[in-house]
C-alpha cells in the first residue's frame, strides 16, 4: 500500500481513506441499484418468467448460430 501510494504522491493514509470512500461510494451506489429494483417490484413493474427465457433462447440460439462447435 506504501508503495502505490507513493506513486499516487499520497501518503498511506490518505491512500487508505481514499479507498474507504470509493468501497463505500460503491456499496451506496448497488444499494441504490437494488432498490430500484425492489420498487419496480413493488409497483407491478415486471417482466413475466416465460418471457425472460424466451429471449435468453434466443440469445443462445444466436450465438450459437454464430459460433459453431
């Protein structure tokens, strides 16, 4: 960690800091994703399973065509 942080022209423990806040701003950042999901759930907002699958077939069935063995 010193070393990268002497290449950053940090010291380590603004390094480190600087770590915390982007692990942090990350987790933020997928709680905020996750909640978006859950209140479009929450408003009826869904794609059926059927049709989920349906287009992950035809995404197989593409490639595959694409990508022969």
């Amino acid at each position: 960690m010193d070393r990268i942080a002497a290449q950053k022209g940090m010291s380590s423990a603004d390094y480190a800091a600087e770590a915390i806040r982007r692990v942090a701003e990350s987790d933020s950042d997928f709680d905020a994703f996750i909640q978006t999901g859950i209140d479009a759930a929450d408003r009826g907002d869904l794609v059926p399973h059927a049709q989920v699958m349906a287009e992950l077939d035809a995404m197989i069935e593409k490639h595959r065509a694409r990508c022969p063995e």
